[in-house]
C-alpha cells in the first residue's frame, strides 16, 4: 500500500468512527412540530422524553428526525438521545407555553353587602391552549357587567401567570357579573349583591289585649334595599321585672312580637350592631 492508500483509508477510518450527534432547537413553543438535525451513518434510534412523553423509533442517523406536535404540548425540559452502533448522544431542549388562550376565573366572595368598597376579590390564572401556565406578563382584561347598567372594564398585567382585581359592590342590590378575558377566552362568573346592614331601624307599639304589638317600618339599609326575610332583629323590654331581650326574624319585610308589659317599660330595637330608637310604654299606652 503506497502513502497515498494508507491516507485515504485512514479518512475512512475515521469518518466510519465518527459517533452521531443529535441538534433539537433550544426552545420550542408547545404544540409545534420540529425537525431535529443529526449527524453519522446507519441505523439508529431515537428517544424522546419529557413531561408527559417518553418513546423511540427507528431512524438512519445523518438524517432529519420528525416530531409531531402532540408530541410537544407539555411545558418543560425535554431530552432528545439518538443512540447508534458506536454509542449514544443526547441534548435538552425546552418547549415554553403557547399564546394565552384560556383563564381560570376565581371570584369570592358569591354574596357581598352592597356599597362594599373593594368587597369582590377577582383572580384570574392564564394559561394556553394545552393548559400550560403562561408565567410570562399579560394584558388581562376585567369587566363589570350590571344588569341594567354599561360595562365597565379595565385591564390588568398578570404577574407569573397571575392577575387580580378588587371590585366595589354598586350600591342597588341584584346580581352582577364579573368577566375576565384573554384571547379567546371569556370566563364569567355572577355575585349576588345583598342589603347592607339595616339602616334608620324604628319601631311602633300598640295594644293587643294584655300585651303590645312592637314593629318595625319595613327593614332597609342606607341605600334604600330591603333587608332580607330571616334577618334577625332584636327587640328588649325593660321593665320593673328585668330585662328581656327577644329575636325575631324579618318576615315581608318587617319584624315584630307581642311583649307583655309590667307597669312603665322602655323598648329598644336593633339589627346586628345597628340600634334603632327607643319606646317608652306606660299606663298601657307608648310614650
């Protein structure tokens, strides 16, 4: 073998030695096909692992390796190998979240008192298409939608995958719903606004046979709604036998009882921490 021989197959040689080598992208959006670049000769396999994928298949090293996109739908760290006759060689890359398509809408809580400032938490949790949580900033928009009112809306930036609101309740009481959207996505989700607290509480006595009939004008808060039936009001009498104190609940919009009365008595009413005025009873006729 002359020295030109001797070279020749030593570049064969070497390039038969050459082991395979395998080029995935660094990043990849979830849900999208790639084709991975390979190095070497003859048969070999190719694995893939990842979040929710582990498989291989048959390929021919030096050539161009497919992967579907369903594949490729989980965020996370991915290893691609390529494993030949003369040994193995692997590389990571990682797929990152897709467009935010999709939210998941919290609202608390399901009932608030009306004219409560910032008494409504809203949160929304973006994600994509393949339920991936989107980390990086996005514009997420709010709305208020009243029944019989406009929209109001506002947006606001999401903070690792995170945006929230706090919403004042209106002042009239009835549902309301609460939007949040991204992309295509549009969750909503209804809060049921009550009466406040009881508001301007009085009450009135007359005479029934040995007793009186104590109520209440009808029950409402500041903002004029009425307070709901089983509201529990207090009425105590106060009198030359003690003190007694009876709760009654609000029944078609007002509550009362009949209290037997020893001599002079004073009445008081009251709601919660909400006290009404005060009735003085003597001689059998209110004050």
């Amino acid at each position: 073998m002359n020295r030109l021989s001797a070279i020749l197959v030593a570049l064969v040689l070497a390039v038969a030695a050459q082991a395979a080598e395998i080029h995935p992208p660094q990043q990849v959006t979830a849900g999208t096909s790639i084709t991975i670049p390979t190095s070497g000769s003859g048969e070999a396999t190719f694995y893939l692992i990842g979040p929710d994928v582990a498989s291989k298949k048959k390929v021919q090293a030096g050539s161009d390796i497919s992967v579907e996109s369903d594949s490729l739908q989980l965020a996370g760290r991915y290893v691609a190998v390529l494993c030949a006759s003369d040994g193995c060689a692997s590389s990571n890359f990682f797929v990152v979240p897709a467009a935010p398509n999709k939210l998941s809408l919290l609202v608390h809580p399901s009932r608030v008192p009306v004219g409560s400032a910032n008494g409504i938490s809203t949160v929304a949790f973006v994600f994509d298409n393949f339920h991936n949580f989107v980390l990086k900033p996005e514009q997420v928009k709010f709305s208020i939608l009243p029944k019989d009112a406009k929209e109001i809306s506002a947006d606001r930036g999401s903070q690792n995958g995170v945006a929230w609101v706090r919403i004042s309740s209106a002042k009239k009481e009835g549902p309301v719903r609460i939007a949040a959207s991204i992309g295509n996505a549009n969750e909503v989700r209804v809060v049921q606004q009550v009466a406040a607290e009881a508001c301007n509480l009085r009450i009135k006595a007359s005479r029934v046979k040995n007793a009186f009939l104590i109520e209440t004008d009808p029950v409402r808060d500041c903002s004029g709604n009425s307070i709901p039936d089983g509201t529990v009001v207090s009425f105590t009498k106060s009198d030359s036998a003690g003190k007694t104190t009876v709760d009654v609940p609000i029944k078609r919009g007002v509550a009362k009882v009949e209290m037997p009365i020893d001599g002079r008595a004073r009445i008081t009413v009251a709601s919660g921490v909400v006290t009404g005025n005060e009735l003085d009873v003597a001689g059998g006729q209110p004050q």
